[in-house]
C-alpha cells in the first residue's frame, strides 16, 4: 500500500512542487485548489508521469471553514490513514497596513492561518504515529519588510501556530516542521521586469527539502526549515 500525502493548494507554485516530490517516491495524493480546470491539467500531467499513483482531487475555496472541512471529509473518504499533511493554501495581498483597504486582514488571515488550523484538526485523527504536518509559511513570518503589511501579520500567525502544534502532538510522535521560503519563483511573479530567473528559487527546491524532512528517522525532526535565495532576500 502507497503511503499518503494530503496537500491544499496543489496545483501551482510550490504545492505543485511538493506533490510532483512525494508522487516522485510514490506516495498517492489527495489535493484541493480553487479551480477545477487546473485540477484537470494536473491529474493528465501525474497519470503520464506518475501512473501507479493515485490522485484526488477536490474544488474548494480554503478561506471558508465549510470547505475546508468538506475537503477533510473527502481525504477520509479515500484514505484510511494520511502518512503527510502539507498545509500550503495561502494568499499574498501586499499593501501597508495604515493604507490598504478594508478586508485585507481577514482576507488573509482566512486563507493563510484558518484554512491550516480547520484541516489539521479536521485530518489530525487520520494521522498516525510518526505521521507529519508541513506548515508552510514564510520567512514573513519571522521578520517584517516594506509592503508585507496584512499577509506579515497572518504568516506570523501561521508560524506560532505552526510551534504551538508541535507541542501539542510531540506525545503522540507526529512531527510538524514549519518551511519558511522565501522569494520563490510562483504564480505571483508575473508581469513586466522580473528579476533573472536564478535570482529566485525554484519551487522544485523547496519540494526537494520537504522531502529530505520527511525522509530524516523517526527519532530526529526538522522544526523549522529556513531556504532563502542564495543573493538574499529581494
């Protein structure tokens, strides 16, 4: 039997990533993003690259708690057991705090901290022992930089919440590791004058070191997993 990895907000940018690295050794997955087509395009991308692998996939907005929990439901519904968790679901609305408009806040703090806090209680009986929850944060979330404003604040969130699980569930042997990127190459950058691609990390490289996370023996964990571009932060 496979083991099982369930990630939101799969189908771009490093969730993609991380799910193509767990697919890659052979994990079946179970996902969720917004749009259906983009599910499409991956579940015909993963049956020619990897076809002894299970995906599933689910439509869901993980800024509402009624979602969020209707994924959960479906996890259960296809897995007996989920071996990973990768709370990745998130949104970056940049602006400063005194000026961005009303809503940007909450926007926020749905998408990027209530969507891991609703799914990980939710999945949390389907994790075993030495099971494990990847939070992906942000290296917002340990330090503060022009034009960060709301989303500053809700990775912060992300990060404490990130700690205050790994308390919780050390007696029950599950390992949490926050990741805390930064300036990755994403759906995010787009546009006129962006910087040379090497400036930016691939996405494929924070996959690759979730992976070796993962990967460590049952007695050592990663609490917090740092990657930046090698030139520094932009």
């Amino acid at each position: 039997m496979n083991k099982t990895v369930v990630i939101s907000g799969a189908t771009k940018g490093i969730g993609l990533a991380i799910a193509e690295a767990f697919a890659k050794i052979g994990f079946d997955l179970a996902i969720c993003s917004r749009h259906s087509s983009d599910q499409d395009a991956m579940v015909a991308a993963f049956a020619k690259k990897f076809p002894k692998v299970n995906l599933w996939t689910f439509v869901a907005d993980m800024s509402k708690e009624a979602e969020v929990k209707a994924f959960a439901k479906f996890v259960g519904s296809k897995m007996n057991q989920v071996d990973v968790l990768v709370n990745n679901a998130g949104v970056f609305l940049p602006g400063n705090i005194l000026e961005e408009p009303d809503g940007r806040l909450e926007a926020q703090i749905e998408t990027n901290l209530y969507s891991a806090y609703y799914l990980t209680r939710a999945i949390r009986p389907l994790l075993p022992k030495h099971g494990h929850i990847f939070n992906i944060a942000s290296i917002a979330s340990f330090m503060a930089y022009p034009g960060g404003g709301s989303y500053t604040i809700s990775k912060f969130a992300m990060l404490g919440f990130s700690k205050v699980l790994r308390e919780e569930l050390k007696p029950a042997h599950i390992k949490v590791t926050s990741v805390m990127p930064g300036a990755t190459w994403s759906n995010s950058w787009q546009g006129d004058n962006l910087p040379p691609y090497e400036r930016l990390m691939p996405a494929e490289d924070i996959a690759s070191m979730v992976v070796a996370a993962w990967q460590l023996g049952p007695s050592s964990v990663v609490e917090d997993l740092v990657i930046r571009p090698q030139l520094g932060d932009l």
